[in-house]
C-alpha cells in the first residue's frame, strides 16, 4: 500500500483534495522496528509524529521500579503528537514496539507547516488529544480508587472497545498480552494478574488462547465492574 493510498483513509487527511495529498505523501518517510524496540524515550527531544502502518506499540512511562503502560496502539494510530506541537519538543513518555512494526512518520517542521495549511486537522488533532486526556484521567481514578479485581477487569472493558472483534463465542481482545504487560496496565504484579485471571477462567467469564483473551460473556463482566 503507498503513503497516498493509505493517508487517503487516515481520518485527519480525508478531507484533504487528492492534489494536497499527492504532495503531502512524499513527506512521510518510512521506517521497521523490530519487537521490543524503543521508537523513542520519555524526556528525549521530539521532532517527529509517527502512523502506524502495521505492528503494534505501547505509550509508557518507566517509574524506575517498573514500566507504566499508559496505551497501547496498533494499524492506523497516530503518536508522538505532543513533543512535536509543544514549544520544548521533549517526549512526554516512551514508546515501543510489541511486535515487528512498520511507520510512517512526518518531521515537525513538515507537521507544522500542514497544520497551517489545514485547519480542519488541527481540529481533528484535538479531538483525539481530548479524548486520549479523558481516558488518561479514567486511568488515573482507576488507580486510585478501584481494588485490584475491578482494574483488571475495566481494562479489558476498554481493550474490547479498541481491539475486539466479534466471534461466536464471544469477543476477542486482538492483542498478544502477557500477564506482566496487563499487570503494567494495571498498577499490580504479575501473580496478581494471574490469579484474577484464572478465576475469571474458572467462571466461564473469559478465556485466553495463545495470550488473547476472549470475553464470552460482556453482560456479567460488565456487573461485575458495576457492582464493584
């Protein structure tokens, strides 16, 4: 697939004209990150925005005991947007790769210069950067406020919402996770995801199959945050 075909179907650019588009596309250059690669690190300088073409990478923060994962993103997720539209340009938080990825990425300067051309991706910029900031604050009360069964349980809520996928038994969380990557999502350790895991196993609520795990029944993991 060319950059032109495939920012053609990337919401910030539909609303561009195909000329605009035929000279935007070369702009993007392309880069292949092996699986566990860090595309950048939290407090390195910023100068580019990045698409993800294919793979899979996570937004984190290292607290120096452990990794904090804040998102994971996958095909057609966009990141790295905040260095490069703030004055400083230094990395918020790190990213890497979960799986061999494949990018697209546009230098600051080129970024700025088509914001100024096209307003209306500013807007969609925005959009996604409040929306983002409203799931970070989730995050947070998460943290904060909910016992360990119910963290668990709401993450793989949210996972559904981005990465499902509907099958007969159930919906599957599209995502090779390991108990240690859930526990980092979560703020708890791997034996404790274990065993929440396991017990969710152990009512038919779930099943995990080559680390995706399968939500067969929405309804009761739903009452289960509810009544938490």
């Amino acid at each position: 697939m060319t950059e032109q075909h495939f920012l053609r179907h990337f919401p910030f650019f539909q609303d561009l004209e195909d000329e605009d588009l035929a000279k935007l596309a070369p702009l993007f250059l392309t880069r292949t990150y092996e699986k566990g690669t860090n595309i950048f690190r939290e407090g390195q300088a910023g100068e580019e925005l990045y698409i993800i073409k294919s793979g899979v990478v996570k937004i984190y923060r290292d607290d120096e005991v452990r990794d904090i994962i804040l998102a994971i993103f996958r095909d057609g997720d966009f990141f790295g947007e905040m260095a490069v539209l703030e004055n400083e340009q230094v990395r918020s938080a790190s990213a890497k790769t979960m799986e061999k990825t494949v990018v697209y990425y546009l230098t600051r300067r080129d970024f700025v210069a088509l914001l100024e051309q096209n307003p209306k991706i500013s807007w969609r910029i925005l959009e996604t950067a409040l929306d983002r900031l409203r799931k970070a604050n989730e995050l947070i009360t998460d943290l904060t406020l909910l016992d360990v069964r119910t963290r668990i349980i709401k993450m793989m809520l949210r996972l559904t919402e981005k990465h499902g996928v509907m099958q007969k038994s159930g919906i599957l969380i599209d995502l090779k996770l390991t108990h240690q990557q859930i526990a980092d999502m979560t703020g708890t350790v791997r034996e404790t995801v274990t065993k929440v895991l396991l017990d969710l196993q152990n009512q038919d609520f779930i099943q995990i199959k080559k680390k995706k795990i399968l939500i067969c029944n929405l309804a009761e993991i739903e009452r289960l945050v509810e009544t938490s």
